[in-house]
C-alpha cells in the first residue's frame, strides 16, 4: 500500500511540475506597419533601386539620378505622419539646406497604400502600392507621367 501512496505521490508530483512547466508563451504584439515605416518616432530609408519597363528595363538611379549626391538622400518618415527627404553626406551644392522636400504620408485604410504629399523633386511622391515592407525593406510601384516605376527603399 505504501508503493502505492508514493507512486501516487510522484506522479501527482511530476504531473504539477509539467503543467507549470507548459505555461502559455507571451509572444510580442505584431508590429504596425506605421511602426515599420516610421519606428517609434522617425525612421530613415535610402532608395536602392527605381527601374522602369518601357519594353526593356531602365535603372532610373543610374540613368537618371547618377550623381553620387542625389542617390544618398534619405527618406525620413516620422509618427507623427510627417516626412522629409534630407540631404545624404553628399551635397550637389554645398550650400543646399539640408531637408530637400518635405510633407506628409499615410496609409490607406487596408495599409496597402502609401500616400507622400510632398513639396520638392522627391523621387518618391504621390500614392506607393506596397509589395513588400519589412522592417528592413519597402518595395512597391507609383506612376510617374503615367508611367509606373518600381521603387525599393532599405531602412538605414
């Protein structure tokens, strides 16, 4: 009868360890895509490709914005919904200021769209449909003259 007790003993023993072993795992609250685009109070972006198809593809940041000082600009989007295209270590003018452009962004209501209003030559402007976004990659296409471009901006 005692191995019996002490067998219940061990299993009920053993039974509580288990259980409180299993507890159920806090897993981190999925990230917005607000906060992918904009951290928890401003993150930056740098354009890594922009090419267009008009029957063969054209790499826009060779062909179009080849100095150095136009493709190191960032993009800098805030949380509170605001934007600024900024000056990256290379200046085509050493005596431009050092924010480009600057306005405001947001997201459609199914966060597959990217709205930049902006003033200035910002390449990116006007409504992005997102592809892709990541903590560490934006891809996605705007029209520009009715043309789409495909655009992908890494976080810096």
């Amino acid at each position: 009868m005692k191995k019996n007790q002490m067998l219940y003993l061990l299993l009920f023993v053993a039974t509580i360890s288990f259980v409180a072993g299993c507890k159920k795992k806090n897993d981190p609250a999925p990230v917005s895509k607000t906060q992918l685009l904009a951290g928890t109070s401003s993150k930056s972006w740098k354009v890594t490709a922009a090419t267009v198809n008009l029957g063969q593809p054209i790499d826009l940041l060779t062909d179009q914005y080849s100095d150095a000082c136009e493709r190191d600009n960032l993009l800098v989007f805030y949380s509170d919904k605001k934007y600024e295209e900024q000056e990256g270590a290379t200046k085509c003018d050493p005596d431009d200021d050092n924010v480009a452009s600057s306005g405001t962004w947001s997201l459609s209501t199914d966060e597959k769209t990217l709205s930049i209003n902006g003033s200035g030559g910002s390449l990116v402007n006007g409504d992005v449909t997102i592809t892709e976004l990541s903590n560490t990659t934006l891809k996605g296409t705007f029209t520009f003259q009715s043309i789409p471009v495909n655009v992908t901006l890494t976080a810096q």
